[in-house]
C-alpha cells in the first residue's frame, strides 16, 4: 500500500516539489523524501515485471549504479506489481542474468504514486507505468523528466549526461548545449550591458560566437 502526498495540482512537472509518499519497497516500509535525504534521486517506472525490455533496463542500471551513486544519485525503481513478484523477478534476474539489483523497487499496487507521479499513460495502457524517469535534486526539486513508451527502452548513458550537464550546470552557472558531454565547453550566460560586451570581447578563456553565444572550458 502506497501513500502519495499531494503538494501540487495535476502531474509534477520541471521545477515542482517532487510529491513525497511512503510505499511498500524491496528494502522494506520506505518514506520517499527520508529515504532520498539530500542526495539526487533517479525515480523510475517500468511496465511490469518479468518482460523483457524493462529487465535490460533493470540490469542496465544495476550496472551503471555505482557510477550513479558517485554523482549523489541513488536509484529507484517502481511498477504495478507486488512486492512478492519483485522480489522473485530480482532473484531470477541475479540467477539468469548475474545482475545483483541492489536498488528498491516499489511495489505501488494501489497505484498511488503512480498516479500522483503521472506514470500511468492510458493511451499505453491503463494498468501499467510508462517508462517515466524524474531526476530529482538534493532540494527535493524535481529538475527533469523523460517519458518512454512501452516498446521501447530507455538509454541510461543519456539520463547519465543528463545528471552530469544538470550538475555541471549547477556548480558553474552556466549551460550545456547540443549533445554536450562531460569535458566539452558549457556554455556561459549572456552579458547583459554594452560594457559586459565589450569585456567579454577580451576576455581571455571565453570563444564568443556572437553577443548571446560564448562558450567556455572549464
Ligand atoms: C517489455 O518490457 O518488454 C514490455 C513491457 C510491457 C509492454 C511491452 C513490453
């Protein structure tokens, strides 16, 4: 049984408090902002349990958790199913697959944060979650959101880069542009005087392509 505390009307969007809720998990009774503390969160859904794609992507984040977890980002994982069926999906999974799922999985039966969270697409199906994924920041904001349909699987080297330009963003003030990665130049706010044009002109380390396009290494 899941609880979902409403903080905001409709679906969270970008900006939003991500709502909080307590929910039956794989690691036992969880309180969602307690659980998350003042780390990042990656909180995703998946159609169901024992189907193919969602077990790549199961696996797939497995893999990847260590690397998340050196960015502040715990994970966790949530579908329509039942605690029990979580539970043996992780096992099958570690027996198959040699995958160890070490993250919590919600088991959101009575679909509460679901719903709450927007994770329930009726044009894909009315009784299971899209692939959905909020990355949520230290402050309990939510900072993105990525929608996948059931027929396909998300790419977590993309939500990865999304982490790194969200928190590169963050640390630096400033932008990342089109298929930025990590190392490559960000992107540096716009001077808002003439004066500020005319110092950025000889700035030294700034590349500026045009008054609202300067980019910079960092
Ligand atoms: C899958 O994970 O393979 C899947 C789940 C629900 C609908 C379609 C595909």
């Amino acid at each position: 049984m899941s609880t979902a505390t409403e903080t905001t009307y409709g679906m969270p969007r970008i900006g939003d408090v991500a709502p909080d809720f307590t929910a039956t998990t794989t690691h036992g009774p969880l309180s969602f902002h307690k659980w998350k503390g003042d780390s990042w969160a990656l909180l995703f859904s998946h159609p169901a349990d024992f189907t193919p794609v969602c077990t790549t992507e199961l696996c797939e984040f497995a893999r990847r958790a260590a690397e998340f977890g050196a960015k502040k980002v715990k994970l966790i994982g949530l579908s329509i199913d039942s605690v029990h069926s979580h539970l043996a999906w992780r096992e099958n999974i570690r027996e198959k697959m040699g995958v160890s799922i070490d993250y919590p999985l919600i088991a959101d039966l009575d679909m509460a944060v679901a719903r709450r969270y927007g994770m329930i697409h009726p044009g894909e199906g009315s009784t299971v979650t899209v692939r959905a994924v909020f990355l949520i920041d230290p402050k309990n904001t939510i900072r993105a959101l990525v929608y996948y349909p059931l027929n396909t699987g998300r790419n977590i080297d993309e939500l990865m880069r999304l982490v790194d330009a969200l928190q590169t963003a963050d640390g630096n003030a400033v932008a990342c542009p089109v298929n930025w990665k990590k190392g490559d130049k960000v992107i540096v706010p716009p001077p808002r005087t003439e004066q500020e044009v005319a110092d950025r002109k000889v700035m030294k380390g700034i590349e500026m392509i045009d008054f609202y396009l300067s980019k910079k290494s960092l």
